[in-house]
C-alpha cells in the first residue's frame, strides 16, 4: 500500500463532468488499497476572473484582499471534488489551507510555503478518509490571514502535502501526457520522457515550459519527492494504480533523481523562450566598473538580466554590451539605461523583442564533450545566427532571431536524436 498525493489542474477540473473524471482517478487509488490526499486547482479560467474582478475593484488593491478573493477558486473545487467521491461511496472531506494548517509566509500574493502539519490527515488514513486539499494556498500566521502563493501555486501546494505526508509518489494531473523532448505543437516528432531528472526539469520549468511552477520542482529535488506527470484525460480504469516501491509506470513522466535514470541521454530535451528581448548598448566606455554601472541600476530596479555579451573594443576605449530580459522588462530597463547614461557613458542603445532562446538540456552534458559545438555547427548548417550564448553545466542557450525558432528546435530535436521514429 502506498501514500499517493493526487494533484488535478484548472482543466482537470473544469466543469462537473471533468471533476467526476477526476473522481474515478482517485477511486481507482482508493480500491488499491492507497491512502490519498488529493490537491485541486480552481476550475479553468476561475483565477483568471478573481484576479480581473480585483483589478477593477482597484488597480491599487490591498495584497491581503486580493489573497481574500483569489484563494476563493480551489474552496469551490475541493468542495465539489468531495461531494463527487463521495456520492462514489468513497469517504471524503475537504480541506482548506487554513484548516490543515499549510503555514505561508506573509508576501501575499507570492507566499511561501513554510510548514505543513500533516498528523489530522494521517490520521483519518487510517480510517480511510480521503483527504481533498484546496491548493495554490496557506494562511500566514502573523496576521491570521489566507495567503496564496503565486500563480501556478497548487503545483508547489502539491509537492510540499506530498513531503509533509512522506507519499511514495507526487502524480501531478494535467492536459499533457507528460513531459516531452521537446514541444509537440512543434516538432511532431517529439517524445515523451519516461523519466526526467530533477535538476533537467528545473531548466525546462524555467525556460517556459509550463507543465510544472519552478517552485515546485526545486522544492520536489531537495527533498527527494518523486513527481510525476500524466494526463487526467486517460483512462481511469485502465490505469495501473501507484504501489510502494515501484519505480517504473506506463504513462506520464516521473521527475526524479539522476541516478535513477539509468541511461541518461547527453541531451534530454530542447526548450525556447519567446519572452525574452534583447538590449544593445553600443559604444560603451570600456573600462573598469562598467559593468557594475550597467546591471547595478538594473538590478536595483529588480530586472531579471539572462543572458549577457560584451564585446572586446577594437581600440580600447569604446565596447558593445548585449543583454537579454523578460520581454515584459523591456521598457522598463531601456528607461532605466537611458536614466543612467550619464554615469554609464555610451553612445548608443538598441532593443529588439524578435528574438527567442533555444536551449539544449541534459545531465549527460557533464560527462560528454563537443554538446555545445555540434549545437553551434548544426545551427551554422540552416545559416542561423546566434546573438548569444550561456552555458550551465547542464544546458546551453542561444540567442536567435525569432523567425528562426522552429526551425532551430527542429534541427537540434533531430540532431541529439531525440526524434521519434
Ligand atoms: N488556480 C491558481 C492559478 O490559476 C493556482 C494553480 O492553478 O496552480 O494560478
Ligand atoms: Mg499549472
């Protein structure tokens, strides 16, 4: 027998028909012989609507009141989901952040987690109570106040009831069969992972794709918490239920420690960004300091800056520095570069938002040489230009004209030979 903590999506649980479905996932773990938390998103598009109703309330609301009235979406679904299982003859109760308690810190809006007291939802295992837990929140005890935890929260909301009841598996359901080599609205070819290391998907999390909040992923590696991630839309029935100790499932993707993925692939998958924009400043003063004089204003201004070119000068005195942003940064860091120009010094400064990162990720990259120059040559091959580059030790990037971004996913997908044929 095993402790499963069954996380549904908004699209999961989009309407009373999908929350049924939902029920008949849960039922077929509780049959098992499972004990089961289960952790719910609020109804697609429901957030969305919170937050927009608080906008216009006032542009200028009260954080406190905005956690009032989004935390609002998943008290509906968890109340929903318990009546459906329990209609199902399954013993059920919901439960919000507030009653478990899931102890947050008090940033509003962008709460963290700080601690879980699991022992009532334990307890009621051992009769066989299913526990349904709202996600995406918690209450901060300072002031005795709901608070939520970012958008896309109920995945970390998932992830930490999962470590504080010690499950055997996070199983996180959504409207994508698991985690891909690459994106399948791309490249047709794409397959799903079976297994993906934590530290892999935390660069795919980051670089846009969405399946999982990065919270969540980092908080899943430091603790070891197997998650994994498949679709609500299969078939209840027909799936296998989780059991203790088994480490391999037909469907979804499990994230999970690297030494579990026995033959690791050099590259496990290939991620683009299209948010980012592109900053040039051209004639620099090239000495000393100026770097700091650069980021230090836009660091102040708490604008993420990723990737960064500057320029050897040709005759010593003036350089060209290239950064990127988030697309949405872009006008805020060109006013504050402008704001600065007299003690940065520089002739010139350029932006583009017509641009994307492609990143090739995989753990194997650490044993395996040449990874970056078979990138750079494959690439060179379509004649794409790269603007940039980083490297981690698990990842490269590039930065390239927007126009060329299938192009290059597709050609990299085929050249590490992730295509499915
Ligand atoms: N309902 C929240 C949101 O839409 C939390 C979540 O779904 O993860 O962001
Ligand atoms: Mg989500």
């Amino acid at each position: 027998m095993a402790v499963v903590v069954m996380k549904f999506g908004g699209t999961s649980v989009a309407n009373i028909e999908r929350i049924r479905n939902a029920a008949k996932h849960v039922k077929r773990e509780v049959e098992a012989g499972n004990s089961v938390a289960v952790v719910v998103s609020a109804m697609a598009g429901t957030t969305n609507q919170l937050v927009e109703w608080v906008r216009e309330a006032s542009p200028m609301h009260d954080a406190r009141e905005y956690d009032a009235v989004v935390a609002t979406g998943e008290q509906v679904t968890a109340g929903l989901l318990a009546i459906v299982l329990q209609g199902l003859g399954i013993s059920a109760r919901s439960w919000q952040g507030w009653q478990i308690p899931i102890t947050t810190s008090q940033a509003h809006g962008s709460a963290r987690i700080e601690a879980i007291d699991g022992s009532e939802i334990l307890q009621r295992f051992e009769h066989g109570e299913v526990a349904v837990v709202t996600g995406f929140q918690g209450r901060e005890p300072e002031r005795n106040r709901i608070a939520t935890l970012g958008r896309g929260g109920s995945d970390t909301s998932a992830v930490a009831v999962a470590i504080a009841l010690k499950a055997d598996l996070c199983d996180i359901y959504t409207d994508v069969e698991g985690i891909y080599t690459t994106d399948p609205r791309v490249v047709s070819k794409a397959r799903r992972l079976n297994k993906i290391a934590y530290e892999e998907m935390l660069e795919m999390a980051s670089l846009g794709s969405k399946v999982l909040q990065t919270r969540s992923v980092e908080l899943a590696m430091v603790h070891g918490m197997r998650t994994r991630v498949l679709s609500s839309f299969a078939d209840p029935e027909s799936q296998q239920p989780v059991r203790a100790g088994m480490n391999d499932y037909d469907v979804g993707t499990i994230v999970c420690d690297e030494d579990e993925i026995l033959e690791a692939q050099v590259v496990s998958g290939i991620a683009y960004a299209k948010d980012e924009a592109k900053v040039t400043i051209l004639g620099v003063a090239d000495k000393p300091g100026v770097a700091a004089s650069v980021f230090g204003p836009l660091a102040d201004a708490a604008i993420d800056v990723d990737m960064i070119v500057q320029n050897l000068s040709s005759d010593g005195m003036r350089t060209d520095m290239t950064f990127t942003v988030q697309a949405t940064q872009l006008d805020k860091a060109l006013a504050v570069i402008n704001q600065a120009r007299g003690t940065i010094d520089f002739e010139e400064i350029k932006s583009s938002a017509d641009v994307v990162k492609v990143s090739v990720i995989g753990i194997g990259m650490r044993s395996h040489a040449g990874v970056a120059a078979k990138m750079f040559k494959a690439l060179s091959e379509k004649n794409i230009n790269i603007l940039a580059i980083t490297t981690s030790e698990i990842k490269i990037s590039v930065l390239i004209d927007s126009a060329y971004a299938e192009l290059a996913v597709r050609t990299l997908h085929s050249v590490y030979g992730l295509d499915d044929d």
